[in-house]
C-alpha cells in the first residue's frame, strides 16, 4: 500500500479585490500542487458589494474558476474616520482567529499593507502559524508603509518584488534564507493576459457618462490619503476638474475603503449628478482581464495608485501620480509626479499625452513568479521562533 502525500495546508488571505486580482496566477498554481492543500480566506471590504461591482464579487469569481475551501469572515465597521480603521483591525484580529483556529493552516499568505492585513498576521503570529507576506520592503508613504514593516517583522517568509526591497527586507534582520525576490504578480498577469480581447459592456458596468473603447480615453484611480483626510473632498474636486478640462472620456474607478473615501465618493457622486454633458464613467472594481485590458489601452493613468506605478512600467503606458501616497515607492521612467496644483496636473497630463507611450520597464519584472511563490510555499522548511539577523 502507498503511503499518501502529506499535503501541507495552505490558507491565502483576501481582503479586498486587489488581493484576487493580482494573485490569481499564484492562488492557480497552488492549486495546482498535489501537496498542497488551498484554503482562501476572505475578509474585510472584498465582502463588500459598495466596493466591488455586480460582475465582480470576490467568492462568485473564484467559485467560477473551480476553487474550494472559501470562507467568509466580516469585521468592517461602518465610518469613514480613523478610529473606525483602528476598531476593525481589532475586530479583524479576533475574526481571523477564529478562522485560523478552524481551519488550522500550516501556512497563512497575505499581501501588501492594509489594516485587515495586519490584522491577519497578528492573529497568525500569536497562534505560532507561520506568515508568509507578498510585497514586503516597499517603500511608499503614509500609514501604509509602516504597516507593511509591520507585517515584514512578523512574518517568516518574505516575497519582495523588486531589488531594493529585497534588499531592504534583509536590512531589517530578516533570514537571508527565507526572503526571495521573484518578481511582481501584479506584471505577471499583465503579461501573460494585457494583449488579449475583451468586449466590456459600458452600460452594465459602471454609471455616469457613455463610454465606447473605440475612442482616447484617460484613466483615474484616485484614493484616499490617511494622513490628509481633511483634503479628500477639496482635492477630489481639483482633480475633477483638471481632468474634465481635456474634453476627453474618462474611466473613473471607485475609491478604496481607507480612511476618507466616503468623502471622495461623495463628490464623485455630486459631479455625476449635478455636472452636466460631461465625459467621464465611473466605474467600481471590475474583473483583472478587463481591468489589464482597458490599463493597456489608455492614453494615461492618473491618480495615485501602484497599478501607475508597477503595472503600468511594464505596459509603457504614462502615468501622471498625484501627491504623496506613492511617493517613495519604485518607479520607471513612464511616471511624472505633481502636487496637486491645477496647473501642474494639467502640464503633467498634456506632457503625457504628448509623449505617448514609454519603453517596456522590468523593475518588477520576474520569471515564473507565481508557479516560484507556490513552490517555496509548499516545500520550505517552516519554523515559528523568530530572530533578528545580522
């Protein structure tokens, strides 16, 4: 008789529709090792119908592509301050224990530095399951780099993106051992999915003003700042603004849930309702293949989301970053960044539009990065005691 393989148990943590987006080729490739065993986590906003759209929930998209093992925890507070965050991260914490404790992983996988992130490996950490973080050692601003050191000091394996921030990861006394850097996810699906056809149905998808992909269009992804929540609103209408000067249509994507973005989302609706023969759709999370499709398509990305900074340097598309909350992140040559003075957007956009497309960037670049992540996971050697190095 054959003694069966003992599959080590894997639970992947998503707590908001970026997390599925960018990890869909790992999550795919875990599933796919007989010695693994895949639990998906989900959480926090990627529950949350006011964050996704119709045609993009979370559980509904991975149960179409055949995974199981899903589960469901809720800890979100309603409220758009910075105590509501800090509640639900408590909360997230207890939640997620309680998960952890059900499904008693050998591993838990999180990604990048959001409070519900955080939450996780605490809960993780204090119930001696190993973390592994995806993302670590980037360096961008606001709370949100703080927390992701947070988590790289907790966590026992580490999956940076980029050089620097594996660099960055052993400086902070990591093990040598356990830190690799195979690339980005988030320019692995670009590559593998952004030359592909896709036939969007505008009047399904989003609202606001009629939208056809056979025109220029321009991109925004404009999120909340933690540390200057008090200017959401003011700058959510300069940028409105700037951008309804270039009579060009406009994709629009929702706001995420940090701190401030009810605010953002306020004005984005009074402009919808109140702004007449205006250009721009707005649209909320939608699935990662339509996603790459319309990012290698524009004719520039603005706001200040990583997708300007990562998968846009791999696609060559212009970028224009808005403000501090990609500040010190990474970036190729394709991305200009400005204040938030109306004028300065404005030269920044028309700078970009003129340029029009910039040359392919492998900052982070990386071979089979997905099936090398799901390799490590289900093969390292895992410990729980952890020391600083160095």
């Amino acid at each position: 008789m054959k003694n069966s393989i003992k599959k080590r148990k894997i639970c992947f943590v998503i707590t908001s529709f970026i997390h599925y987006s960018r990890n869909i080729l790992v999550l795919e490739e875990l599933r796919r090792r007989k010695n693994v065993e895949l639990h998906i986590l989900i959480g926090g906003p990627a529950l949350l119908s006011k964050y996704t759209s119709r045609n993009s929930q979370v559980k509904e998209l991975l149960l179409k592509e055949g995974f199981k093992n899903i589960h469901e925890i809720y800890f979100n507070l309603e409220g758009d301050v910075h105590v509501v965050k800090a509640k639900s991260t408590g909360l997230g914490i207890i939640e997620f224990a309680n998960s952890f404790n059900d499904i008693k992983p050998d591993i838990v996988i999180i990604r990048g530095d959001r409070f519900e992130v955080l939450s996780a490996a605490i809960a993780a950490a204090y119930m001696n399951i190993p973390v592994a973080h995806i993302e670590g050692g980037d360096r961008t601003g606001t709370i949100d780099e703080s927390v992701r050191h947070a988590i790289t000091k907790i966590s026992h394996i580490h999956f940076a993106t980029n050089k620097p921030a594996f660099q960055r990861i052993i400086k902070m006394g990591e093990d040598k051992n356990y830190v690799f850097n195979f690339g980005s996810p988030d320019v692995e699906i670009v590559h593998k999915i952004a030359n592909g056809k896709h036939k969007i149905d505008f009047e399904k998808v989003g609202s606001g003003a009629p939208f056809k992909l056979n025109e220029e269009f321009l991109m925004v992804m404009f999120h909340p700042v933690s540390s200057e929540v008090e200017h959401s609103a003011r700058n959510t209408r300069i940028l409105l603004k700037a951008v309804k000067n270039f009579d060009k249509p406009v994709l629009w994507f929702w706001p995420n849930i940090d701190a401030g973005a009810e605010e953002i989302a306020h004005e984005l609706r009074v402009f919808k309702d109140k702004t007449q023969n205006h250009k721009i759709h707005f649209m909320r999370y939608i699935q990662p293949k339509e996603f790459i499709y319309l990012l290698r398509h524009t004719n520039c990305l603005i706001g200040n989301s990583s997708a300007g900074i990562k998968e846009c340097s791999y696609l060559g598309i212009p970028v224009v970053n808005i403000g501090n909350r990609q500040g010190r992140r990474l970036r190729a040559k394709n991305v200009i960044d400005v204040d938030l003075e109306p004028q300065n957007i404005d030269k920044a956009i028309r700078h970009q539009l003129k340029v029009g497309s910039y040359k392919s960037s492998a900052l982070y670049s990386g071979n089979n990065t997905a099936r090398n992540i799901a390799k490590i996971l289900s093969s390292i050697p895992l410990y729980i005691q952890k020391s600083f190095n160095g």
